[in-house]
C-alpha cells in the first residue's frame, strides 16, 4: 500500500481511551495525531488538516461541540468528517451533535470494528473512487 497514510486527528483528554483507539487506528493504517483539549483540537486540526477527526464532547478548555462549530462553520475546514466518540449518552446531546456539524455519533463505550467501519465510511463518502484503485 504505497499510497498516503489518511490522516484522523483524535481528541480525548482520558489516556486509556487515547491509546485503545491509537493503537487500533495504527494498527489498520491511519496516522493518528493526538490533542488533549478543545484549544489543541483546534489548533492542530487547522495545521494539519486531517482527514477524519474523532472527538470527545467533555473535553476541558473547550467542549467538542464547540470544537466542532467552528470546524464546519469554516469553509476550509468544513468537509472534514468528524465522529463525536463520547460517554455523553442521549437524545438532547446527539441532537446538538447534529446540529453542530457532526458526521456521525457514537457512544463510549464502542465496538472498535464499528467505530473503524464509520472511519471508512466516511472517509469513502469524503474520497468516493478512491477504493476502487486497489
């Protein structure tokens, strides 16, 4: 697979999270850039541009559904796809999710095999034909 590694910027303030789903996404191929806050989030997200971001809502400095609006209320940044990954269980908090931009919610805890099957989901849907090269 000579092609360029996708690039998934994931945002959880809880270490033990942080290395599940590191080691998970490594493991299938994606390089993984790590922030710990919402200021971070943002910050790196606008540096590096991924392809995916992966975000938790209860994050300190700044919340995911703030990091999130200002994500996909800016046009450069906009079509990045973004998985809210959080323990914020409920109709009220996945509605806000929707309204704030995210492309899909998923609760913790998750399935690792659907949270990456949402990743090349999305990423498919972001990249249509790219699959078909290989």
């Amino acid at each position: 697979m000579d092609e360029k590694k996708k690039k998934i910027l994931l945002v959880d303030d809880e270490a033990d999270i942080v290395t599940i789903v590191r080691l998970r996404l490594e493991s299938s191929g994606y390089e993984v850039v790590v922030a710990t806050d919402g200021k971070e989030a943002l910050n790196t997200a606008r540096s590096i541009i991924p392809d995916l971001i992966i975000l938790d809502l209860m994050l300190p400095v700044m919340d995911g559904f703030h990091v999130a609006r200002m994500l996909k209320y800016d046009a450069h940044y906009k079509n990045i796809p973004i998985i809210m990954l959080t323990a914020k269980a409920g109709e009220e908090a996945r509605k806000t999710g929707e309204q704030v931009g995210a492309d899909a919610y998923m609760n913790k805890p998750f399935e690792a095999e659907k949270l990456l099957a949402k990743i090349r989901e999305l990423l498919a849907a972001r990249n249509p034909g790219e699959n078909e090269k290989k």
